[in-house]
C-alpha cells in the first residue's frame, strides 16, 4: 500500500512539472494492469495526439486481464466439483 501511495506521489510531482515547464505530458496509473500510462496533447486543442501505450494495447491487455480472471474462475470451479 505504501509502495501504490508513493507511486501515486511520483506521478502527480511528474504532472506538476510538466505543467510547470509548459509541456502536455500526463502520466498517470492504469489501476487494473498496473501500469503506468504517459498521453501527450495538442495544447490549443486538448486533443490527446499520443498515448504510450497506445489506446488498443491497452484494450488488449485489459481483455487479457479479464479472460485470466475467467479461467482462475473456472479452474476452482471444477477443482471444487
């Protein structure tokens, strides 16, 4: 818990200096893969031009994350049976 909340700290301190210095970084934390995720926006328009990861590697993973939770799933089922 400590580790997330000092995770946390690092980020908003990173988004502060970038609004500080004048550039569009964002950083901030995928909660479900854990993992940090970097976007870069037009300034004028607010219009997110990058994000590392990219959109559709996030979703994948995501879908990853999600069949691991229903495969667990089904091996206690049958380990239970």
């Amino acid at each position: 818990k400590d580790l997330q909340k000092n995770l946390k700290e690092a980020i908003n301190l990173l988004n502060e200096q970038m609004r500080a210095t004048g550039r569009n970084l964002n950083f901030s934390m995928d909660q479900a893969l854990n993992r940090t995720v970097i976007t870069v926006k037009n300034s004028q328009t607010g219009e997110i031009v990058r994000q590392i990861p990219d959109e559709t590697v996030l979703r994948v993973a995501h879908n990853i994350e999600k069949l691991k939770g229903i495969l667990l799933d089904e091996k206690i089922y049958l380990l239970v049976e």
